[in-house]
C-alpha cells in the first residue's frame, strides 16, 4: 500500500482496503477467514480446501482484484494486483508459525517473480523456502 498511498494519497488507500473487503466477502465462503495481517499484507484461512482449489480460487481472486474499477473522487485508480504466497497442509503437518512463514516465502517469490502472481509454496525450490 505504501507505493499506492504515495501515488493516490492516504484516502485513497483507505477507499482500495475496503473494496478488497468486499472482494473478500463476495469470494470468500462463510467458514473463509481473511485478516490484514499487516500494512499490505492479509492472511486467508481456507478451511478443507486442497491444493488444487486453493490455487484455483486463489487466482480467481487475483483476476477479480486485476480486472475490479476502482475509482476515488471521481477518478479511476490503479490498476490494482495482488501477489499471493500460499501453503495447504493437512490437520496436524505444521505448526501456526511455519505456515505463516511457509506462506510469507511464497508471497515473497511472488513479488520476487514481477507481481500479480499466485505462489504456492511447495512449488518453491528449498532455498527459497527456507527465506
């Protein structure tokens, strides 16, 4: 957010958190949970999903982000991307802390990779993963 911010201003910002909130509610199912995690960063907790609809979905989300118009103040803004780092496991394979660390690896290939893209982390070579 901050290159955004620096671009379009603070408000602005604020206007782009809350369509992704609603991008969020309108793709996400009822037992999906998504929490900012940080300034630009956000956790999404996929209950039962599996590797292949994760990445499936995923992307789903990523294009509906791309193709989404935003517009503040009478003007269009962006275009807006999201990069996506993920991981799946199975009920008692990680620990909370590796997961989110697993997933920040991933996002951070992501943004490595040119952005706008989605990375599962089991694609990572291990020295990648091991970020």
């Amino acid at each position: 957010f901050k290159q955004f911010n620096d671009t379009y201003g603070h408000d602005a910002g604020d206007v782009l958190l809350r369509e992704l909130a609603v991008i969020f509610r309108e793709h996400l199912r009822q037992s999906d949970l998504a929490c900012r995690y940080g300034g630009e960063e956000f956790v999404l907790i996929l209950p039962g999903v599996n590797r292949e609809t994760a990445r499936t979905r995923l992307q789903q989300l990523a294009n509906t982000v791309q193709q989404r118009r935003i517009t503040f103040a009478n003007q269009l803004i962006g275009p807006v991307t999201i990069s996506i780092g993920y991981v799946t496991y199975e009920r008692g394979e990680y620990h909370i802390t590796t997961l989110i660390q697993s997933a920040d690896a991933a996002l951070y290939a992501a943004k490595r990779g040119g952005r706008n893209r989605v990375i599962d982390f089991a694609d990572l070579p291990p020295d990648q993963g091991d970020e």
